[in-house]
C-alpha cells in the first residue's frame, strides 16, 4: 500500500519537474503522434502455459490433473479468458482506427517485429512491460503497458488501472495525442572477461529455475581469475593462460534494475564495487542491487527500506544513550520519520541516476570494516568485478547471465537507451 502511495504521489508531479531529457522529448509531438502500426506483446497466462506442457489430454482430463494437484481450473480458466478479452478489446480499439495490428507472446517476439511496429503495446502486467521494453532500442518507439487484469496485478509500469475497465478510451486519448512523453532511463551493462564466457546466453528465468546444481566443482576449478585492479580492461589488452580478454555490450536494457551476486542466496557473494569516481568498496554480502529511478518503488526500496520498529529501537538507544528527550514511543513521530528515510529511496524516473544497495555487508574476519563503507547510494556510473564460485547477472528478474570470478559488469545510463512511453493527461483526473 505504502508503494503505491508514493507512485501515486510521484506521477502527479513528474510534469512540474525539469527533465534532463527534455531534448529526447521533443523528437515528437504527441499531436503529431499517428501510429499505422501496432504490435501487441502478449503475455502468456497460466493457463496457456500449464495447457502446453499437457497438450495431448482433453479438457476434462486437463481439468482433473489441475484439480487432483491442487489448483482451481475454474480460476485458472476465468482469469486466461478476462485476460484474453482485454486483449480482443484493445486489437479492436486500434483497428478500428485504422492502425494495422499484430500479436505476439514471450518467444516470438524478434526485432524485426519491433523495427515493423510505430508502437508496443504490452498486455499482461509489469513483467510484459518489462519483456516488452527490454529489447527496444530506440528512444523514438513508444511502448505503453496495459494491465489485462488489475484485479491480480498492481501494473506500476502499466496505465493507470481505470483504463483497463475503459481500453477504448485509452486508446482514444493516445490516438488524440492527450498525452506527453514519458522518458524511463535504463542502465547499459557492458560485460568484461574471458571471450568465451561472457559470451554465453542467458538463462531465461521466466518459465525456469535456474538450471546450475548447488556445486560445480569442475567448473569452478576451470575458472580463472583474469585480471586484478581497480579499472576495466580494454577488449583484447590482456590474455591470461590463452584466454583473451574481450568485452560484450548485452543486447537488452535494464528498465528497472540489475542483481549481481551468487546464485543461491545461502551463499556468500564476494564483489568488488566501484560507484562513478568512488574508491573500491571490497564486500562480502548477499549480493548487489543496482537500480534506475523506475526500479526504486520494487526491489530495491524493499531491501533498504526501514520499519516502523527498527526507527523506534534507534530513538530508543539515542533516549538512553544521550538523554534526549525523544519520545520512541510517540507512533506518529515514528511513522514520519520511517516514512521521511523511505521516501528518500524514491527517485524520478527519467533522472540521469542510479542507486545501488549491497545487502547484509559481512563485517567480520578480513573486512571488519565493511559496515562503516559507503555500501549504499545513487551514482550516473558502476563498477563491479566478480570474486564469486556459481554467480549470476540478473537483469529485470527476467535474464540471467554468468557472472563468475574474474568477470567485470560496468552499468551505465545514455540518453540513446532511454524508454519512450507516455503519461495520459486524464491519469490525473
């Protein structure tokens, strides 16, 4: 509830803000918006998935094996159809003002449907915005998010959910160019390390766990440092045992944010970091979240968000410890003082910042220290080099590469990757 409020808050005074994109805004109009193209992504419900991996039974027997393991068909059944009718009432809303449409869901949707398309629409939630948004490139390609099924969906990254009870009116309001321009920053990631491995896909871990078993000991002994110091290495500068020293610019944008650690979170992760000119914050933890302004209401804000009891235990110890007279039991005082340091973590989206959060920081044995280092906040740059055994770069939840010992990420933001999508005037209403 708390998150929603502070989106609510942010989108009614983003347009009363400086935009430091302003130039990228005005490649065009709204009014003299006129898509003749839509491509509609499509996310796939739990019904279409759960009927692919058992299409040779009837329907009844579909049913039975749902039921017999604990599911409810009918459910299942109803929320596919909701969604589904959204998505007929949106392909008619855009056909029939004369805008040519086509679908696609998760695999088949390639660049040369995006290049095809004036704009995207994703129907689903946020992870179909975030699949849709992923592989668009360029800043002048609209993608605009429509929450199928608001009833089992928040849609942050979606319109606004009364849309989704009036689909053609939404529409409507696009087509009319009732809109501005809604500029998301994304955060580039450039990979450095050994030619081979960086170049490896990624594991999609959208309708999979992760597929490494908890210990690859032969692996891990093939796996080489390649390098030491504080600064990235240029392509092919260095070889280490014939293995030569290349770098890769990932072909996908994180709209909301990058995790960098191990693969199981009951081991540690061993990182090193640097944010823009910093020093080189060397850490054991439970891994790194590095986020754009879009990503600070998710993951991130849950990892470094305070509660009501942590603020009142600290004006509890500064009482006993000081003698000022604070009044930790004062709920009204706690909850603006949780609610003034969680509201910090929030950042406009279309800012030229990121913000990282290394989790629980290990201080102990050889980094007695590594509380009192700066392991959280906002930088335009980020640095991380990998001292881990079976980790992963993780962007949007979504896409996971290899990120193991030796392997450098640098994360940053170009005005050329930012996300078009729009702000509809009647959100406000």
């Amino acid at each position: 509830m708390y998150q929603l409020e502070v989106m609510n808050k942010i989108g009614l005074f983003f347009h009363h803000q400086t935009r430091t994109v302003s130039n990228i805004a005005k490649f065009i109009s709204p009014l003299d918006f006129k898509p003749k193209k839509a491509l509609i992504v499509t996310k796939v419900s739990r019904y279409e998935f759960e009927r692919s991996k058992f299409s040779g039974l009837s329907e009844s027997d579909f049913e039975n094996l749902l039921t017999k393991r604990g599911s409810d068909y009918t459910m299942v059944k109803y929320h596919h159809n909701i969604h589904k009718s959204a998505e007929e009432k949106i392909t008619h809303a855009l056909e029939a003002r004369g805008v040519e449409t086509k679908k696609c869901q998760r695999n088949g949707y390639t660049n040369e449907l995006i290049d095809w398309a004036d704009i995207i629409f994703t129907t689903g939630g946020d992870g179909t915005f975030l699949l849709g948004a992923s592989k668009v490139r360029r800043p002048d390609k609209p993608v605009v998010g429509i929450n199928t099924d608001p009833t089992r969906s928040e849609g942050y990254l979606c319109l606004p959910k009364h849309f989704s009870f009036t689909l053609d009116h939404a529409i409507e309001e696009l087509m009319s160019g009732n809109f501005r321009w809604f500029l998301r920053r994304r955060l580039r990631i450039t990979l450095i390390g050994d030619a081979d491995k960086i170049k490896e896909n990624p594991v999609e871990l959208h309708n999979q766990q992760l597929l490494y078993p908890e210990y690859r000991y032969v692996d891990f002994l093939q796996e080489k440092s390649v390098t030491g110091g504080d600064h990235p290495l240029k392509p092919g500068e260095n070889k280490t045992e014939g293995k030569e020293i290349s770098e890769r610019v990932l072909p996908v944008l994180a709209l909301n944010e990058v995790f960098l650690g191990e693969n199981l979170s009951s081991r540690v992760s061993y990182l090193e970091v640097k944010s823009d000119n910093n020093p080189v914050i060397k850490s054991r933890n439970s891994g790194l979240c590095i986020s754009t302004g879009t990503g600070s209401t998710s993951r991130i804000f849950n990892i470094s968000k305070l509660t009501h009891g942590s603020v009142e235990n600290i004006l509890k110890f500064v009482y006993e410890t000081t003698r000022f007279p604070i009044n930790f039991k004062d709920q009204k005082l706690v909850e603006a003082l949780t609610q003034r340091f969680n509201n910090e973590l929030v950042f406009d989206p279309e800012l030229n910042l990121m913000c990282y959060t290394l989790r629980d920081p290990v201080s102990a044995g050889t980094f007695p220290t590594a509380v009192e280092k700066k392991t959280r906040g906002k930088a335009r740059r980020m640095e991380v080099k990998s001292r881990c055994f079976d980790a992963c770069l993780v962007i949007d939840g979504s896409l996971s590469y290899k990120f193991n010992d030796g392997t450098r990420a640098i994360i940053s933001i170009h005005d050329e990757d930012v996300l078009r999508t729009v702000h509809l005037y009647s959100s406000d209403l």
